[in-house]
C-alpha cells in the first residue's frame, strides 16, 4: 500500500534567480550530492537521527500556472553504494518538487512524494503508528537542506549577473541596487 506525503516551506530571495537555480543542475542544490550516471545522483537523507544514503533522479522542469516542478526519485542504497534490499526506515520514494512563486513574490519550496512501507502488512501496520513521523520528518530535513542550497545558488547566480552588469557598465557613480 503507497502512503502520500506532502510537505511545504517557505523560501527567501530573489524569485528570478531562485528559479535559475531550481531549473538548473540539481547537483548544486542536492544536499551533499555527487553524480552517479547521467542523470543520477548519490546523496545521503536524514531520517531521524540517522542518515541513509539513497540514489536519487530528478528530472528536467516544467511548469504548470505559478509552479515549477521536476520529478524526484530515490531509493535506498547501502554504504558501499548498492541496492538496499531492505531498509527499515528509509524506503524508496516518488514524486515531484516543486518551487511556487506567487505574484506577490512569496516562495514555496514543496514536495508531494509517494512511497511504500517496506515489511508488507507488518511494515505498513509500523509505519501507520511510528514510521510515518520518521518519513515527514525526513521530508521535512530533506527540504530544509534544499532550501538552504537552493537559495545560496540563488545568491551566486544573483551576485554573478550584478557584477556582470558592473563590468558591462564603466560609471560607478551610481550605487548598485541592493537586493532583499
């Protein structure tokens, strides 16, 4: 039986270059990742006091209204980088991350994932009375820590067009707009 998890947080900085960020190589907004393939990544997760390493796909974004999305897919790995057959806290999840930005300027970081308990009926039967806590809290971590990445992007790529402006442009006897 998959269980649904969703979760949301608010983001700060320039909606412009937050979404540069979020639209360009995931391996500088996943937390502690590193390449594997093309299109794969490893990255560790918290879950709990503990940390899992997982092998994770994030596909190519894409819009629909205010929202920009991409596709996001993990699976547990064991140390040594191999298929965990079994993990009793970290299973395999699905689902799509995405990054809201209201006209007003306010910035949502948002994930709404699926995974399945693993155990079968014992393991949906935990999860239902403790390990759901275990999988938001994750979720929870795992946005945080793609907040705080994407948003130091956001400032790289921010700061990169002010200075390419700066040199564009000779006269600085103007002052450089401050961003908030």
């Amino acid at each position: 039986m998959s269980r649904t998890i969703r979760s949301f947080l608010p983001t700060v900085g320039d909606p412009v270059a937050l979404a540069t960020a979020f639209d360009g190589d995931p391996l500088r907004w996943l937390p502690g990742a590193r390449r594997d393939g093309p299109d794969g990544y490893l990255l560790a997760v918290r879950a709990g006091a503990l940390t899992r390493g997982v092998r994770a796909s994030v596909g190519a974004p894409w819009r629909a209204g205010a929202t920009r999305w991409r596709s996001l897919r993990w699976d547990p790995v064991s140390e040594d980088g191999d298929p965990a057959t079994f993990d009793r806290l970290l299973p395999g999840l699905d689902g799509e991350l995405g990054l809201h930005i209201e006209p007003a300027g306010r910035i949502t970081l948002l994930l709404d994932a699926r995974y399945r308990p693993p155990g079968g009926a014992f393991g949906a039967a935990v999860d239902a009375v403790a390990l759901r806590r275990v999988a938001q809290n994750t979720v929870e971590r795992f946005l945080e820590d793609v907040t705080a990445r994407i948003a130091a992007e956001a400032l790289l790529l921010d700061d990169g067009s002010t200075l390419d402006e700066d040199n564009e442009d000779n006269d600085h006897s103007q002052p450089v707009p401050e961003h908030h």
